[in-house]
C-alpha cells in the first residue's frame, strides 16, 4: 500500500481480483495448464493416436460447445490453438476454462486433477482472487458487496474524523494483501483495533479497551444486544484483557480466509457505528 493511502490522501482501493484478473494470476494460471495439461502433450503426433484424444474432444464438445471436426488434427497446432485463445479470453472465460479443467469428471485424465486443483488454490491465493476450488468447482470466497463494505469504512472513517480507525483498517488490509510476506494475525488485530478505535471515540474514553468501551458505548448509542455480544466475543479472540495473544492467534493456527473475514466484519462494524454517531449528531473529537 503505497504511502498516500496509508494517510489517507488518496483512497484505498481493496485489490482482491473479482471483476478481473491481472497479468500476474493470468500468467501463472496458464502456467500451471501448461505444466500439467499442455507440456505433456506429445507434439508432432495425430491427436487420435494421443492419450488426449477422448479428453480434447470433451473440451471442444462439453466446453467450447464447437464442431469436434474443427479441432486441429496435431497435438502441436492444438497448443497453440489453446495458448491463442487463453490469452485473447477475458477473466470469465479464463475462469470458466480453469473450472473445467478442474470440474471434468472423465476417467483417466490425462494430468493430476487433484494437483492441477491444489496448485491452483495456491496461485489464487497468493494472488488474492476472489475464487477457490471447492473440491472440483471454483466458487467466491468473498463478494463485490464485502469489498465494498471494506472501501466505505476507509472512506467513511476519513470523512467523519475517525482517523485512528482508518490507520487500522488500512493497515489491515496492507498486511492481509501483502503477497510476499502477508501477515494474517497482526492483520486481524489491526481490525479488531479499528473496531475499539471506533468506540473510544465515540465515547470519548481513548483508554477503554473493546469490552469496557462497548458498555459506554451503549449508554450514547443503541446498540442491539447481540452485536454487542459478538464483538466482545470476537474481542476476546484475538486478545485477554492486557492483550496478550492467545494460543489460537498463533500464526499456524491462522489463513487468509481468517483474516478477510475479521476485515469484512470489523468494516461493517465500524461503518455501522460511525453512520449511527452521524446521525445523532455526536461530536467526534
């Protein structure tokens, strides 16, 4: 996250790949077709005296929907058929042909499925797409409507004086999308943070820690009993009471999907805190 963002002069868009796919997860997503589907595939021979023939034939009938006596006749000009096409597709079509490859249920493929699938994850994760294989069919793990409650809480924070909510959050999210080092437990204790931030706040008592300030909090604010529970309990997750970390916020113990979540429900959180503060017109000091 560059330096402008992080201050909050120029704003933070959440770069977890929905509605695209950059060069990056493009080039490594062909990659790993390429290692397990097209390198193996014997050149310069007819494709039906190849171990691909029943597999391809699937492809251009199941996928492509397209004339099976259109497919080229050599497994040669069928790479570079399908290299051609991969990269002149846009980021549905990428995906729909990766879920294909991952979702076939033809016997004996001719590559690993399992692995191809397993390497995938890998890729998507480290280039923080919105999608995972489920066991053989890729599915959205987060959604425009989440990215976008991140977004406003960043916003909205800046706009309404909650400046010590936005370095949190924003901090946060620079160490869930750091993609050579991310750091998925001080990113979920930056959220956590921005949800007590939020609170002193509001309340005014910028010593109080989460528990202690959600109380005051509801003696300005009303606030439903059972978001008041959960937080606490969320609270009490990630820190005790002279935050300490507990076992379970060890670093093993903890994935990308932990810390998107923590970001996406603190976001809402304080979003949620910070419009009803607006609208009773508290002054936030």
């Amino acid at each position: 996250m560059r330096f402008s963002e992080r201050i909050g002069k120029k704003k933070v868009k959440v770069d977890i790949q929905l509605d695209y796919i950059d060069d990056a997860l493009m080039n490594t997503l062909w990659s790993l077709v390429s290692m397990y589907f097209i390198e193996p595939m014997k050149e310069s021979i007819s494709l039906s005296s190849s171990e691909y023939d029943t597999f391809i034939k699937s492809l251009w009938f199941n996928h492509f929907k397209e004339p099976i006596d259109d497919i080229p006749s050599s497994t040669i000009d069928i790479k570079y058929k399908l290299r051609k096409r991969y990269f002149s597709w846009n980021y549905l079509e990428i995906y729909d042909f990766i879920d294909f490859l991952g979702s076939t249920s033809q016997q004996n493929l001719p590559f690993d499925k399992e692995l191809f699938i397993k390497d995938c994850n890998g890729v998507l994760k480290r280039e923080l797409s919105g999608y995972r294989f489920v066991h053989d069919k890729l599915a959205p793990i987060t959604s425009e409507l989440e990215i976008n409650s991140i977004e406003s809480a960043l916003g909205n924070s800046l706009e309404n004086g909650f400046k010590g909510v936005h370095i949190h959050l924003a901090e946060a999210l620079n160490k869930l999308s750091d993609k050579t080092n991310p750091d998925y437990r001080n990113s979920i204790k930056e959220s956590i943070s921005a949800v007590e931030s939020v609170c002193q706040q509001i309340t005014g008592d910028k010593s109080s820690e989460l528990g202690k300030a959600l109380k005051k909090l509801k003696e300005i604010l009303p606030i439903h009993g059972a978001l008041e529970q959960g937080f606490i309990k969320l609270y009490g997750y990630t820190s005790d009471g002279d935050g300490i970390r507990h076992a379970m916020m060890e670093e093993d113990n903890l994935d990308q999907e932990d810390a998107l979540y923590m970001l996406i429900s603190c976001s809402s959180f304080t979003n949620y805190l910070m419009t009803k503060a607006n609208k009773l017109g508290i002054e936030i000091k």
